[in-house]
C-alpha cells in the first residue's frame, strides 16, 4: 500500500536522468522534490504530475542547502523516505591538463553536495528507522576511462561513500545503494554522440548491447532500489551499462 505522505527528494531533476526519476516516483505514489538550477526544467515536471512535484530552484554548491531543502520538506508535510543523489557534472581531462580549481569544482558538485543531503536524510530516515539512498555514480568509477581524472574520481568516491553509508546506517534500518551508468542520451550528450565518431565507436560499437541508454532505464533501476522490492539489497553498486563495462573490444556480430 503506497504511503501518501512519502516524500523522494530528487537532485537535477529538470532533465536527463533525474526528470524521468522524479517522474516515475511521482507516478508511483510519492511526493516529490525536485531540485535543480533550471527554473523551467523544474515548472515542465511539475506540471506533468501536478501536485505530487514539489520544485526547488536550488544550486548544489550553495552552503545553505540543506536548510533549504529541510524547509522544502517540513512544506510537503511528509516524511522523507527516499534520497537520489543524481545531480553532477562531467567532461574533464587528464591529470596534466585539470587545474586545481576544476578539480575542486567537480567534487564540491558531484560529492560535497552529495554528503551535505547525505548527512539530512539519514538524520531525518532515522526519525523512522527506515528510508532508502540511491546515488548516482559512473561506470568510469570501476573501469578506466580517457581525460575524465575530475570526473572518474569524483564518481569513484561516491561509490566509496555509498559503501560506507550503508554499513553505518543499515543498522538503523536505511539502505544506500548507487547506480554506475554507461553512457545515457540526454540532452547534454545526445548530439555529441551523434556527430563525434569515436564516441559512437567506443559506446556503440564496442557495446555488447550496440546503443547507448536512455534517461528511463537508469530511472526504473533507481526505483528497484529505492523500493521495497530491493529490501535486502544494501551498500552495492549496480552497473546499468548494458554490458559496456566488461570489456570494451570490437567484437564481430553473433553467428545466427
């Protein structure tokens, strides 16, 4: 029986990953608060699932964000029960050409935040014993990946961190899980994988699914772990990459 006053607060949820997550949530029964820069991402997802969106225009850096997403929440008059940590940037470069100031910009967005929301929603879950963190991480947080030094740390820790969480917190009954994308068709990479080639030879070509993913996929595997289906499931990290991650070679068609 779906509870209706739970409430999933969901990170960059104007678009790509984090609106089809805050999307489904909704339709699955849940308040939401969608939290993201884009002022009109945030006004097209809520008025797709009317009241059950709640928006906040919000920047991740700001050092005020959890008192402002705590007054989001006491606005909904529920109780928070799932956390999506989806927001972050990527891109980058190697270890030689990434500045000190880039660096600390995609931790400050992609982990810092990412504990600051942490630390509330374990604060608030353990009010009820109970309540589910999913993060999103990266694929190139388990397999090497070209001039993404920034990124693939930042990502990497995060998987650390999921791990952690949930030894400290399974005990009060809240389970953090991550997802480790491949690469999904959002707006921010739908063109670029479309015009650079070598990007379409190493995420199509040498992925044994031949396609990169869509925003939906990863959000109905953010929702298994957030539910109650995955009731047993604490501290893993779980690949939706359509097999890109197991070895990333040419490989000829299958014989039929």
């Amino acid at each position: 029986m779906i509870n209706k006053n739970q409430v999933a607060i969901v990170t960059g949820a104007a678009s790509g990953i984090g609106r089809s997550t805050a999307f489904l949530l909704a339709n699955k029964g849940n308040i939401v608060i969608s939290i993201d820069r884009d002022e009109k991402g945030l006004e097209f997802l809520r008025r797709s699932c009317a009241s059950k969106i709640f928006s906040l225009v919000a920047d991740l850096t700001d050092p005020d964000l959890e008192v402002k997403v705590a007054d989001a929440l006491h606005a909904t008059g529920g109780d928070l029960s799932v956390l999506v940590n989806n927001a972050g940037i990527g891109g980058g470069n190697c270890v030689s050409r990434t500045t000190d100031e880039s660096l600390r910009n995609f931790f400050e967005i992609n982990v810092v935040s990412l504990f600051r929301l942490s630390r509330l929603a374990v604060t608030e879950m353990r009010k009820r014993s109970s309540g589910a963190i999913v993060n999103v991480a990266s694929i190139f947080a388990e397999v090497g990946a070209t001039h993404s030094s920034a990124y693939s740390s930042s990502k990497g820790a995060v998987a650390s961190l999921t791990r952690q969480m949930a030894t400290d917190y399974g005990p009060s009954g809240i389970r953090v899980n991550a997802v480790a994308p491949g690469l999904i068709e959002t707006p921010l990479t739908k063109e670029r994988i479309r015009t650079e080639r070598w990007r379409h030879q190493i995420f199509v070509e040498q992925s044994p699914l031949r396609r990169v993913g869509q925003p939906d996929e990863i959000a109905r595997a953010i929702a298994f772990l957030a539910s109650e289906d995955a009731s047993f499931i604490n501290g893993e990290v779980l690949r939706v990459d359509g097999g890109w991650g197991m070895g990333r070679y040419p490989r000829p068609e299958a014989e039929l």
